[in-house]
C-alpha cells in the first residue's frame, strides 16, 4: 500500500470551504415535503411498522436493481449541493434524471406523472441551471413485466425556480429555527400513511394552509421517449433479481462486526436528553459541502461488482473515497495512517475492492485545528492487490452471519479501544479484557 499527500485536491477544498455557505443542508426532498421534514428533525425516531420495513426492504433491492440498469447510462447517485440546498440525483446522463417506481403500469401519456415528480425535476433543473430534465418511472415486476415510460420535460423559467426553491428553503430554516411548524404548508401525507401522524408525534391537523407553487406553470413542454423506453425496458429486464437479504449492508458493518451485531439485536436504551437544533454546521457537514459543491457530476456512485455489502460505493472525481472527521490532536502523516487510523484503511480497502479499484481517497477532517489550512487532509491511497480486502470481507461476513445464527459473538473481532468508552453495548457486550481488543 502507498500513501501519500495530494496537496493539490486539498487545496481545492480549502478554497470551497472558505467559500461555503455555514449552513445545515436542506435537501429537494424536504423542500417537497417541508412538514415532515421539519419532524424528522424535531420528532423522537419513528420506528416503520413491520409491513412497511418490509415494503421499504423490497423498495431498496429494487433501487438497487434499477441502479445496475441505468449505470451505462450515465452518473448514478450524483450529489450536487448549491448554496444551502443538497441534491441527491438518480442519474445525470444528458440531463438530470428522477426515477420513479410503482406497484402499476404508467399510461404512455405524461396525465400519469404527479405535480410533486415535475416539482422535483424542476429543483434539479434549477440547480443545474439545465432547462430539461427527465422522469423515468419503472413498474416494479410484481405488475408485471417491467415497463418503463419516459418523458422529457422543458421548464420557462429557471430563475423563477430558483427563487421558489429560496422561498420554500427560507420557510423551512424558519420553522426549523424556531421550533414550531405551523407556518408551513399543509402535509401532503396527512391521512395517507404518515408515520409521524401515526406516531402521535406531530401537531398537524389537516386544517392548514396549502402550499403555493409556480412550478407546474413553469413547464413547457412534456414529450414522451419511445426511443428511450425500450431500450430501458430491456436493460430493467436483463438485471438479475439478485437477493440482498442476508447480505450486509453496510461497509462499516465490515469495520466493526461486532458492534454491528449488537445493533442487530435492538436499539440501546434511548438517552434522555432534548431534541437537536438546526444550528450551525460541523466540520463534517462543512466538508460534505465543500465535496459536493463541485461540478455536477463529480460526487457520484462508482460502479460496483455487487459481491460486497448493499452500500453504494460513493466515488469524488471518479475513484472510491472515504470522508470521516477526527478529534486527534495531530495530522497523520501518510506513513502512519495504517497505524493511527486502521479503521479507514480497511474500509476504503472494502470500498475499492467492491468497486474494482486499486485507487482510492481519505478525506480527513481535523476538529481541533485552530484553521482551514491545518484543518484538511487529501490522502491518496494506492493498493498493490484488492483481494486480501475482498478476503477479509468475506471472512467477517461469514463470521456475523455465524454470530446471528447462534445468537452468540464471541467468534466476532472486538471493536478498537477507543470506542469502549462511550459504546451503549459495553455492558452487554463485555468485551472487556483491552488485550483482546483489535485496532482494526
């Protein structure tokens, strides 16, 4: 393994977070639903009923499914954020791309797309400053064979947009700067399903004001894309079903297998302490930004092989990446990063082998920096051979699966010490003896 300082890409970052907004992000998915978004936020976590985790498990592979489809199309997953506001876009081939599932077939003409799919094409559009985008929507195969309809759809206006999507953001960092939600809009998901309502959680009544919009009059134009259509339908097709259950999902599942365990088995007791604010970003958040401030296009999925966890492998300027902020009181220089930080070479280590890469990038975030300038780290990271990382995934997820078989995890590697201090497992963990405890 190589490592060394790319001076050069955190010197970019620097100038991006000299230039950063000092905002929380707000995302295009909460400007659509602004009532639930501000209680996701301002709400105890609401646990899904089991019919709808398991409707939200088969949403996921068939995500994923649709993810390997459109791959060859263009950028999967393409994170853009744009002042205080984030995106989180399906595919950028040559405009912006929403898919959209369903349980039933769409009729060939655009009667069928939703107000709230043009508004989420709209903010794209804005954001990008592109004036077409697309809507992709994909019948899940239990209607049937899978079809797909496309429609290209041409907005007016950008700037107008643009200020809807500054009007909508502004009312959303009021609400959420105050504590209180009733000066926005009424929640489209009220009396449909919505988990907050159902928790009791909420003060919504139904009886609000609705939200005002420009944004379906700014459309025009919605053409269909027959040539798209069968093309996409038979990539949808050719995909294997694959099945993701039992798999792991995430790459730090890998990392820290034996914490991951014990999550498995039911959240720790909860903590007693007050709902978080919306204040002002952390390190991390402002790196986040300075990340996806780039161009379009530039943080993205990286195509995977899809042996190793459900997670996507996240890519900046086309190779893996990891992103983590540190409290260390010093810089690691690039020959000591195996040593002080063993967590994230293994989990880059995963991150390539998934994607087939021998290259990759660490981001490092310093919290205790007195500047910007000592504040960032760009490592680039080079290994000679992915398959010891594609060895030791296996091995751990072979471990884990055996851990939960036999409801026992003594055959699973401790966690690092560092993390025994504020763990909410440790008593029923035990893990104890610090002689027994891996770095790694």
């Amino acid at each position: 393994m190589r490592v060394r300082e790319d001076s050069e890409l955190a010197s970019e970052l620097r100038s991006r977070l000299a230039h950063g907004s000092g905002r929380r992000a707000i995302s295009v998915t909460d400007l659509l639903g602004p009532r639930p978004a501000f209680w996701r936020r301002h709400a105890p976590p609401v646990p899904p009923e089991p019919a709808r985790r398991e409707a939200m498990e088969r949403g996921r592979a068939w995500h994923l499914r649709l993810e390997a489809a459109f791959s060859r199309e263009g950028q999967t997953e393409v994170r853009i954020r744009r002042g205080g506001v984030s995106a989180r876009i399906d595919l950028l081939s040559d405009v912006p791309v929403e898919i959209k599932t369903g349980a039933s077939p769409l009729g060939p003409d655009p009667s069928g797309l939703r107000p709230e799919w043009l508004e989420q094409v709209a903010m794209y559009c804005a954001l990008l400053r592109r004036p077409t985008g697309r809507c992709v929507y994909v019948a899940r195969p239990e209607a049937g064979p899978a079809g797909v309809r496309a429609f290209d759809i041409g907005f007016r206006d950008l700037d107008r947009l643009s200020s809807e999507i500054a009007d909508r953001e502004g009312a959303l960092r009021d609400a959420l700067g105050a504590g209180r939600s009733d000066g926005l809009p009424r929640c489209s998901w009220f009396g449909r399903g919505c988990e907050f309502q159902a928790a009791g959680v909420c003060d919504c009544t139904g009886a609000e004001a609705p939200g005002t919009t420009g944004i379906p009059s700014d459309v025009a134009s919605i053409t269909a894309r027959p040539d798209l259509e069968s093309r996409w339908s038979e990539a949808v097709a050719a995909v294997p079903a694959g099945a993701v259950s039992g798999k792991v999902a995430r790459f730090r599942d890998l990392v820290y297998p034996r914490r991951t365990y014990f999550e498995s088995l039911g959240p720790p007791e909860p903590e007693t302490r007050p709902a978080p604010g919306f204040g002002p970003p952390d390190l991390y958040d402002r790196l986040v930004e300075a990340l996806e401030s780039g161009p379009a296009g530039e943080v993205a999925d990286v195509a995977a092989n899809g042996e190793g966890p459900e997670e996507e492998v996240v890519g900046w300027k086309g190779r893996p990446f990891l992103l983590r902020s540190s409290r260390a009181w010093s810089r690691a220089k690039p020959e000591e990063i195996g040593r002080r930080f063993p967590q994230y070479v293994l989990e880059l280590g995963f991150r390539c082998a998934a994607a087939g890469r021998s290259d990759g990038a660490i981001v490092v975030g310093y919290e205790r920096a007195e500047s910007d300038r000592d504040r960032l780290q760009v490592l680039d990271v080079r290994f000679d051979s992915t398959e010891p990382w594609r060895a030791i995934w296996g091995d751990r997820a072979s471990a884990l699966a055996a851990a939960r078989a036999s409801s026992s995890p003594a055959g699973l590697p401790a966690c690092p010490e560092w993390m025994y201090a504020t763990c909410p497992y440790r008593g029923a963990c035990a893990c104890g003896d610090p002689e027994t405890r891996s770095q790694r």
